[in-house]
C-alpha cells in the first residue's frame, strides 16, 4: 500500500499566476501520474512522472503549462503555469507501487483561478 | 485512443434494489480496477480484476471481467443509502504503463 500527502488541499489564484502542488509517499514508488478532475466529470490523466526521466504528456497537456518535476522516489511536484479560469479544477496525483496493483491517490488539489 | 466507457451515467435506485453498472473498454487489458468517489473526496479502490472471468465480492458490491467481451460489470445487490457515491472503472492496458479512467457512474440511492 502506499500513503499519499498531497498539498495544498486547495487554493485560490489569480489568472496568469502559477502554482505548484506537491505530492509526498511514504515508500518509494516508480511510478506516479497526476490526473485533473473537472467538476462532475471523470479523471483526465496529464502525465506520467518517472524518477530519473522526462514526464511523459498525455495528448492535449505540455511540459510548459504543466512541468513536473520527480527528483527521487517519493515525491513529485506538478506546476500549473500562467493559470486561466480553464485551469479551476482538481488535481490528484497518485501511484502505482507495483505493475498491476491498483493505484493509490493524494486527497487532491482544489484550485480555483480568478 | 483508447476509450472506457460507462453505462448508465447516472442511476437513481430506491433501497433494497438491485442493479448494474457496466464498463466498457476499446482495447486489450487483462487488469480493470473499480473505484468510488464520494463527493469533495478523493478516490478509494472497491476491485481489482486481473484476469478474464475474475469475481470479486464486497458486502453488497459484485464486480466481474470478461476480457473477451472487453467488459466488466459492477453488481449492487439490496442497494442502501451508504453506497451514493461516484463509481468509476479503469484499464491500464499492457505495455501503456498509465490508467485510463471510465467516464463514471453517479449514483444515488433513494430511502
């Protein structure tokens, strides 16, 4: 299993402005993916954040608007850039500690963008 | 592009019912996981289903995998109040090394 501390819990920010939400494990994972969730709808995955390599993108999500850094096995940070009102939504990171086991989430990042 | 999809959308049930949830998905998997979300809460596994014709039993929740079919089914059994919540399922086909969420199901038990 894994426990996930994922802050801030939420925010409130003003357009064109930047934030970065920090999520830490309790094990080492290899594995982490931060998912946005738009109100009512379902979890759209941004990107998939190795320890020693590049995130990759999910189409429609670029490293400019989103960087993520993975600078060790249990923590990562996703950077939600030069926000607009589109950005307001949840952001949840998670983790997978082994292939085929189900993955474990943070409590999510509620971010509103004024 | 991989697509999982969910039926009904919304489901409104009265207690002591019974009733399905169903999850499609266009691609090869072996694995599926059921998750629930209540609302302002983040997500909690139910299932994991790693192979075809995998049963998992909780309480009043059945969950299957038919990966010829490439469906799963989500069984509620005598629904009551405590299950209102979001329902969603999710594939990470192999090889893709992500988990692709269904579009999930809201439901809402009525006393």
């Amino acid at each position: 299993s894994a426990v996930i501390s994922q802050k801030p819990s939420r925010d409130i920010c003003q357009r064109g402005t930047s934030l970065t939400i920090q999520c830490q494990v309790d094990s080492q994972v290899t594995m982490m993916f931060w998912y946005r969730q738009q109100p009512g709808q379902s979890l759209t995955l941004i990107a998939t954040a190795n320890q020693g390599s590049e995130a990759t993108y999910e189409s429609g999500f670029v490293i400019d608007k989103f960087p993520i850094s993975r600078p060790n096995l249990t923590f990562s940070t996703l950077t939600v850039s030069n926000m607009s009102p589109e950005d307001s939504s949840i952001y949840l990171c998670s983790v997978s500690p082994r292939a085929d086991e189900k993955l474990f989430f943070g409590s999510g990042t509620q971010l509103s963008v004024l | 592009e991989l697509k999982v999809e969910q039926n009904p959308l919304f489901l409104s049930m009265q207690e002591g019912k019974n009733y399905t949830i169903y999850c499609n998905y266009s691609t090869t998997s072996d694995r599926l996981y059921w998750y629930r979300q209540d609302p302002g809460k983040s997500l909690e596994s139910l299932f994991v289903l790693l192979s075809n014709g995998a049963v998992k039993q909780e309480g009043r929740l059945m969950a299957s995998l038919d990966t010829k079919a490439r469906l799963s089914t989500l069984h509620i059994t005598a629904a009551v109040h405590d299950l209102s919540a979001t329902y969603f399922c999710a594939v990470d086909p192999p090889g893709t090394y992500k988990y692709i969420f269904g579009t999930g199901t809201r439901l809402k038990v009525l006393a």
